[in-house]
C-alpha cells in the first residue's frame, strides 16, 4: 500500500501543485482546506505525515497541531511563511517534526517529506527499562514516571529522553541527538533540540540551573547526569 500525505493548506493552487509532485513520488495524497477538516481527515484517513499549512480560515495550525497530538503521533510538517524564528519553534514545542519556509520548491517539499518518513519512531538500543533518581522509563510501554507520577510526553520526546538515560555521562551535541532520535535525513533547524530538551524538563521537573536529569554542557549539548541502573 502506498504511504499516505495529507496536505492542509487554504490555496487549491498549492495542495494542486504539491499533490503533483507527491504523487509522482508515489504517495496517495489527501487535501484539505481547513483545520478542522484536517482533525477529520487525521481521524478518518489516517494519513502517514500531515503536511499543515499555519494559517488556515478557520483554526490556527498550531492548534490543529495541538488537537491532532492529543489522539495520534502521525508524523507532522508544519508550513509557514512566517519568518520569526519563534513560530517554527513554538511549532515544535507542541509535536511538530519539521518545519518548511514559505515559499518553496516543490521538489524541496517533496524531498522534505522522504525524509521525514524514513525516521522510525522509537529509538533502538533494547527493552531495558532506565530507573534512576526516582525517574523511570520504559521503552516497552512507552511510560514514563518521575517520583511514582505519570508523565506525559510526546513520542519523540520520549525518544530523546531515552537516547539520553540510556547513556549517562555520554555528551551529546545537537547534530548527534538529531541523528539519533529524529534521523540522518534530518535538515531542519538544530535548535529544535534545545526546544524539545526545554519541554521535556518542564515535563519532568527538572531545573536547568540545578539539573537533576538532563544537564547541559554550554557550546556542546546535552548529557543525562544522574547514575543509572536498568531493570530489565
């Protein structure tokens, strides 16, 4: 069967042009025109990447963005012709995988969406869960707990936070993480790791100036800096 790409966008033109190009590369392309029929199509079609346009007639895409993360880890690329770096990055924050600028070329689009697609969700690496300090996650039911309380996290976020338990110590720097947990075919915006690290203290409670999890190595990246013992 071949993999599925929703394009969200308000202008017929665009979702005419990117449905060519998509489809040439073999994929079965669904359009929409507004938020919520984007939500409907997510809920019916369940589509293999979300391409979603930020401004839309009816919902902003960021919430769409927001409504889709609460039923379904589908793969999402927001486009945006908004240039301040804080809306790609608040796009992030909220579960997008990559971003795309306004305007585009559509084979850049395309090539975007290949890449995207190759990533597995999920990191590698065994079953193990990682116990330490009152922090446990396990890779097996994708749970994570901090002091006994659930906590709630995207699946990539998961990810990253798993990549770095499972190495204590071990320095990461941004293009490593990425390469990791996002994939090799990564070439958005580094910077996307130090949001997902943000929302993932915040999640955990952890405290930058006072790390108890996820320190961080100035010019560098990032480390686990607690000591580790796994469970299996």
């Amino acid at each position: 069967m071949p993999r599925s790409v929703l394009v969200v966008d308000d202008e017929p033109h665009i979702r005419r042009v990117l449905r060519g190009y998509l489809e040439a590369d073999g994929y079965d392309v669904i359009e929409a025109a507004t938020g919520s029929q984007a939500l409907t199509s997510v809920q019916a079609r369940r589509p293999d990447l979300v391409l979603l346009d930020i401004r839309l007639p009816d919902l902003d895409g960021l919430e769409v963005l927001r409504r889709i993360r609460g039923f379904s880890d589908v793969y999402v690329v927001l486009v945006t012709a908004r240039a301040e770096e804080v809306d790609k990055l608040v796009g992030l924050a909220v579960g997008a995988d990559d971003y795309i600028t306004k305007p585009f070329a559509p084979r850049e689009v395309a090539a975007r969406v290949r890449a995207v697609l190759r990533r597995a969700r999920g990191t590698d690496g065994g079953t193990s869960r990682v116990v330490v300090a009152g922090l446990t996650v396990d890779p097996d039911s994708r749970e994570v707990t901090v002091d006994s309380t659930p906590v709630e996290l995207s699946a990539l976020e998961f990810d990253l936070l798993l990549a770095l338990a499972r190495a204590p110590g071990r320095v990461y720097s941004r293009r490593q993480l990425l390469e990791k947990v996002w994939g090799g075919d990564f070439f958005g915006d580094e910077r996307v790791v130090d949001v997902h690290i943000r929302s993932i203290r915040r999640a955990l409670g952890d405290d930058a100036t006072a790390p108890r999890f996820i320190g961080t190595v100035r010019g560098v990246g990032y480390k686990f800096v607690a000591t580790v013992g796994a469970d299996r």
